[in-house]
C-alpha cells in the first residue's frame, strides 16, 4: 500500500521545476541605473528582454556606481556565489575618466575573467573605447585589451557597451545621440538603456547557450 501511495503522490507532483541560470551583471554607475527609476535601470530592463525572448534567467545587478576594474577586481569573489552561473563584466569606463594606465585595466580584467574561469562561471565582456584626447597610444592599448581578453578567456564579447546606439555600426558623437542621455551626458536614459539592450540582450542569449551547454 505504501509503493502505491508513494507512486500516486509522485504522479500528481508532477516533474520538479528546473532552477533558472543566475548571471551576475557585475559593474559600474552604467550596470547600477545610476539616475534612473529602479525599473528603468541597465539590469531591469536587460531581464523584461529576456523574459520576452523566453529565456528562463535570473540578472543579479552587481553594478557600483563609481567602480573601477579595481573595484570590480576587489567584489568579484563574493559576487561569484555558488548559485551564479554566468557574470556580464562592464568595467572601464571609470578608468578612463581617471585616465588609469591600460596596463592596469587590463591586468584587473584579467583578474576578473581568471576568478570566473575557476569557479566554473560563464562570461560576457563588454569592452569600452577610450577617447582620442589621451593620445592615440593610450587608445590603441585601452581599446585592444577586452578583445584580446576576450579571445584568451573564450569569452563571449560586445565590443562596446554603446554599441546599441550606433548607426551603421559606428557609434556617433554624443551631440547626435544626445537625446538617448540624461542631462550630464555620460549616463543613457530610460530610452538609451532600451538601445543599448537591444545590442547587450543577444549576446547574454549566446551566454545562455554556453551556461546550457556545460
């Protein structure tokens, strides 16, 4: 009578509801929603897309407004808990406001992705481009570490937080894309950050894919 029991009660709970992937977006004042309603925000926006896109996916918004690649260095231990599966890595953009050396940034993501590699933990980088005013050495080093990191890392890669905002592939000057910021020109609004998940959403999708496929 038990086995019966036992069979009948299994039968009607049917089968056990799979966990969704965790990825922690792990970032500065640009992943945090800095300026913006809590919805209208990088993260909340990315998860409606990717609700929309049937992705069964939690975003964990690890955005520090302010945050250098150091400072994403010094959280990524305990932003890779045991329940994340994959991490978006957007750093860089304090750095150059700060014109940190490359050599710098790129050994903190280097960090980074090396701390993701061996917890196990799937990666998306985001690559930043630095201004032409610090000289076209600063540039070409700055510019050229997240695609190399990328490659080495067998990471998938945006190669430009922006790069939703960009008209035939190239990103515009901030005057003809003004109306997409906030009045200090440095942070998107509501509408910016809609682009802007437009390009970052398939390749958290692609992110997926790789978590699913471990």
């Amino acid at each position: 009578m038990h086995k019966v029991l036992t069979g009948i009660v299994l039968a009607f709970a049917g089968p056990v509801a799979a966990e969704p992937i965790v990825i922690a977006a792990l970032g500065d004042s640009l992943t945090q929603g800095y300026g913006l309603p809590a919805e209208d925000g990088l993260v909340p926006q990315l998860q409606s897309w990717l609700d929309q896109n049937g992705a069964d996916v939690q975003l964990v918004n690890a955005g520090v407004s302010g945050d250098t690649t150091a400072g994403g260095l010094s959280r990524v231990g305990w932003t890779l808990t045991p329940d994340v599966d994959g991490i978006i890595v957007a750093l860089g953009g304090n750095d150059l406001l700060r014109g940190l050396d490359p050599t710098v940034s790129r050994a903190n993501i280097d960090g980074i992705l090396n701390a993701a590699q061996m917890a196990n933990v799937e990666v998306l980088l985001i690559g930043m481009t630095a201004p032409g005013n610090y000289g076209p050495e600063y540039k070409s080093s700055f510019d050229a570490l997240y695609p190399e990191l990328a490659k080495q890392y067998e990471a998938e890669f945006l190669s430009n937080f922006f790069a939703g905002l960009a008209v035939n592939g190239t990103l515009p000057d901030l005057s003809q894309v003004q109306a997409f910021f906030q009045p200090d020109g440095v942070h998107p609004n509501k509408e910016g950050v809609a682009k802007i998940v437009t390009a970052m959403g398939p390749k958290v999708l692609d992110l997926i894919e790789d978590i699913k496929r471990q």
